[in-house]
C-alpha cells in the first residue's frame, strides 16, 4: 500500500500546487488525502510497527503514538473518502452554479452523518468503525457521486470539455464504486474484513488514468506536456519580431484587398450606405495594421498585453464581418449564448479570432458550414470555431501550434506561424487553446479565457 499513499498524495499536492483557488481541484485534492490516508493506515500497521519492533524501538510511548496514529489516519479514509468524493462530484457538475446546493449549508448538512459516526461504537474490537451504521450514509454518497459524474459527463455539450469529464469519471468512479463494496458493503454484511487490500490494484488504475491523461489532454488542471514547454521557449524568439508582424499586416492587406475589389464593384450600383459600411472596414483594418505595429516592442521582445474591457460576441461578429467577402460560399451558425465580458487586448485578440476563423474558410474551399459558438461557465468562457472542411488526420493535427509549420506551404506570404502565435497569445491572457479534428469532416477550435484569472489593468 505504500505506493498508494504515495501516489494519492503526489497527485493531490500537485493538484493542489497546480490551482489551489478552484473550489473543484480542492475537493478533487481531498478525495486524493483521505484516499492516501487509508494507504497511511496500513504501511503503519504492515510496515513501520513490525519494522520498529524489529530494532527494539516500539517502546510503550512509540508504540501507543503509532496506534493513534493508524486509527486516525483509517477513519480520515473511512469517513472522509465518501463525503469529499459527493462533494467533488456537485461542484463538478456543469450546472453547479444554478443549484441551490451551492449554500455553503448544504455542506454542513452532508456531513452531519459523518460527525455522527464518531457517537457508535464499533461492535467488535476487530472492527476500526461501527460499520453498521457507516455503511448507511456511505452507499448513498459514494452512488450518488458516481451518478452525478455521469450525468455531468452527458450534459456537457462541449466536446472538448466532455472528453476530460470522461477522463476524471474513468478515474475516480471505478475506484469509489470498487472502495464501496470492500471498505464496507464486504465487512456488514459478509464479514470479510481484508478486501480492502484488493484496493490497490484499482486505484493503480486510476493512477494510471490520471499519469495518461495528464500527458496527452491534462486532468483536473494539471498537464504535463514536454511539447509546450518546447514551444514556449521558441516562441521567445519568433512570436514578437518582423514574422509575426508580417503575418498581421498579411491578414489586414487581404482584408483591404477583400474590401476594395467590392468597393469597386459597389461603386456601379451607386448604393452609398453599403460603401460607407465597406470604407469603415478598410480604415478599421488599416487601424488594426497600427495597433499591431504599437504592440509589437522592438523586433526580438515579447508581445505586450494592453488589456481593455472587452465583449466577445461584438468581437466575433466584426471578425466575422471583415471576411464575409470570403464567405459568399459557406453557411455561417452564430451561437452566442453570453455576451462574454473579459479583460483583454483587443489587437491580439482580433488577431487570434481572424485566424482561426480564416483557417476554417480556407479549409472549405468548396463550401460548407461555420460556426461561431461562444458559450460560459462559472469559471470559464470557451469560443469554439467549428468547420466541415477537409480537417486534418491526427499526425498533422499534433503539428498545429509548432512554428512555421502549414499546411499552406504551396500559398504565398505563408510563414506557418498563425496558431504558434495564437497559442502564444491565448497563453498571455492566462486561457487554452485546443484544437480537435478529424479528417474529411472537420475541425473545431476551442478557446477557453478563465474569468477569474484573466489579464487585468496595472
């Protein structure tokens, strides 16, 4: 069991260390401990008392501390595992913020029978807990967690964000349901006390899930990746300097080009009103070129953030506006479900918003579907562009964010920097960026800024 103490506690420090503030990462961090305090339980009774007695240190003294210390560190793991597990599942949930359970009394309320068990006795001296008793509160808690991280899972309608709500209830249901029945149902019922030393295969399991999805997805908040590491580091060098901002005045020119071509067309119609509208958006184009310009310090430095308040549906819409030209072919879905009130800089987020949304025209050369999906939850606000362009197959699709990578090599003024300096940017106003496709069907770009932690005024 010492790798299970040490594994559950590894992961709820790093959890911990990670983001301590969200209220989901602490309670996740408490299933971890109290888990790892079972663990604790038994490397005292297996491994440190035979050992000490062994040296001839078990002294009285020693030997009544080591005992206090066991049966403590048992019932934190009897009595504690099911309430931090039902309390993580709630504040999991998706729609935790409409609930009426979010009054901090509801809490108190749940652990009431927790408190309640230290008045039984156990029936026997072979017994840690009066089980009887226990085994009453803990299957309901421990079942209506597992069904709550289920229901979480379906009711998420962001793919992206459904996939780590698969990961966290591959992780945590099998080891909670397995820990129901040999920690207590097995014992009641059966008398068959020892089962609970089977735990540690499953909850080897869940480590694994836990190491796995960290690497490759990141769980809980905590990712592990050696590949963003590297690309930090080089966009140090590229993301401010003259390739960045000729790839910047690159989208701009286009859109001038874009805008005057129908400007000339528009002239022969005589229709006033639509040039003024077309006018409007070369000067704005022409102003976004300056603003680039302006963030940019020296041509080595790094991209300065010049936060504002800002609304990402109006954002969104312009952007989208500024390339309707070059979407007479494609079917545009606008699904703004908040307006998505963020501090940010508005040149760099124009910036990321134009990209992304070109890729995805560029992608349907011969028509199809985009949508513009901006949605809200009480921790983060996610702009997913999504395409039914050609998408790419998963060895490009690994490629995306690394510098001067394209896969628009054969297209003039193409330095294959758009999503590194996207990434980059995204990185800045402390948010993700993820991409999913797949190919002959599609892509989607996810963009999550956390609401709590986004860039601020100084």
């Amino acid at each position: 069991m010492l790798f299970v103490l040490i594994g559950l506690w590894t992961i709820g420090l790093l959890l911990i260390v990670t983001d301590p503030r969200r209220l989901t990462t602490r309670w996740i961090a408490s299933i971890a401990f109290t888990g790892g305090s079972g663990g604790l339980s038994a490397v005292i009774h297996d491994y440190w008392i035979p050992s000490f007695y062994d040296r001839g240190w078990l002294t009285e003294p020693v030997a009544d501390l080591m005992l206090r210390a066991e049966s403590i560190s048992s019932l934190v793991c009897y009595y504690g595992l099911p309430y931090t597990f039902l309390m993580f599942t709630i504040v999991y949930h998706p729609n935790y913020s409409v609930w009426p359970v979010r009054n901090k009394r509801f809490s108190w309320i749940l652990i009431v029978p927790v408190l309640l068990s230290f008045a039984f006795e156990p029936a026997s001296a072979i017994d840690p807990i009066p089980y009887h008793y226990v085994t009453w509160w803990t299957t309901p808690y421990i079942l209506a967690g597992i069904a709550i991280l289920i229901h979480a899972t379906v009711k998420e309608r962001n793919t992206f964000l459904r996939k780590h709500r698969m990961l966290t209830t591959l992780a945590a249901a099998p080891a909670l349901f397995f820990a129901l029945f040999t920690l207590y149902i097995l014992p009641t019922f059966f008398g068959l006390y020892e089962w609970w030393r089977y735990n540690a295969w499953v909850i080897g399991f869940t480590l694994a899930v836990i190491l796995i999805s960290s690497f490759r997805y990141g769980f809980m908040g905590l990712q592990i990746s050696i590949q963003n590491q590297k690309l930090d580091y080089t966009l140090r060098a590229i993301t401010s300097g003259t390739a960045i901002l000729n790839h910047a005045i690159k989208n701009d020119v286009g859109k001038i080009r874009l805008f005057s071509e129908k400007i000339k067309s528009e002239a022969y119609e005589s229709d006033p009103e639509q040039l003024v509208n077309d006018i409007e958006v070369i000067m704005n184009a022409s102003q976004h070129i300056y603003d680039m310009i302006y963030r940019i310090q020296g041509q080595t430095q790094d991209v300065v953030i010049k936060p504002e308040e800002l609304r990402l549906d109006q954002m969104l819409e312009a952007c989208a506006g500024m390339l309707d030209p070059a979407m007479s072919h494609i079917e545009v879905e606008k699904d703004f479900r908040c307006t998505g009130k963020l501090w940010g800089d508005k040149a760099q987020l124009n910036e990321v918003f134009t990209n992304v949304i070109s890729n995805a025209i560029d992608a349907m050369p011969q028509g199809g579907k985009l949508v513009l999906r901006l949605t809200e939850t009480k921790r983060n606000i996610t702009v997913e562009v999504k395409d039914t362009g050609i998408g790419m197959d998963k060895k490009l699709l690994k490629q995306v964010f690394d510098p001067f990578f394209t896969t628009k090599a054969g297209k003039k003024l193409n330095f294959g920097l758009g999503l590194s300096y996207c990434y980059h940017v995204i990185q800045k106003h402390k948010g993700t960026m993820d991409m999913h496709s797949k190919q002959g069907v599609g892509t989607s770009v996810f963009i999550h800024f956390p609401k709590k932690k986004g860039v601020r005024p100084t």
